[in-house]
C-alpha cells in the first residue's frame, strides 16, 4: 500500500535541495526554506522543516549551521546534495528528479559557467 506521508516528505526533501542549488551561496535558513515549502503547497512546521533537514544532513545532503545571529540556523547544500539535484545520485527517500529536471538543472549550471 501507498503511503502519501512517505511520498510527501520524499517530495519535500527533493524539493529542499532544489532550493538550496538555484541560491546564488547554496544556503538559505530554516525560516526561508520553510516559508518556500509552502509556495508549493508543502505547509511544514519549523520543527518538521528541522527534522527533515537533520534527515538530510545524516545523509550528507546539507550541512547544518548556526548563524551565530539569534536562532537563525542555515542549511548548506553538500556537493552529494547537488548530485541529487543533478541526477547523478539517487538516496532512498528523496525523490528522484524527473528527466526534464535534470535537463533545466544542467542548463542553468551550464549558463551560471558561462556568465549569462
């Protein structure tokens, strides 16, 4: 049997590294990631967007690190984690990017190369 939430936080953690690679530095802070989960319909709680993060950290994804400002902890995508991205690794538990994903990630990697 299917299980949705199982689907779900593959979605979500799939889509937390998405973020994390079209930002300029790679790192964005829980509050942010949370905040953009969101724009796709992924309502998370800050302490399930931590967990899901920690997820990805034990999986050498991201990083995890505090600012040093407040409690704001920012999340650092791993060169694994861009692998992902990419295609070029799959990790149980994270989606799997479509093809055509795959292809757009490679052209905006291959424009950011090229300065344009």
């Amino acid at each position: 049997m299917i299980d949705i939430k199982d689907i779900l936080r593959a979605n979500a953690r799939l889509a937390v590294l998405r973020f994390l690679a079209d930002d300029g530095g790679y790192r964005l802070s829980i509050s942010l990631l949370q905040d953009l989960l969101g724009t796709i319909t992924l309502d998370l709680t800050r302490a399930e967007v931590e967990t899901l993060c920690d997820w990805l950290a034990e999986r050498d994804l991201v990083t995890i690190d505090p600012t040093g400002v407040g409690d704001v902890t920012a999340v650092r995508l791993t060169p694994r984690g861009a692998d992902v991205v990419a295609g070029r690794v799959v990790v149980a538990g994270v989606k799997r990017p479509s093809p055509g994903d795959v292809m757009s990630a490679a052209a905006n990697g291959a424009r950011s190369l090229l300065g344009g």
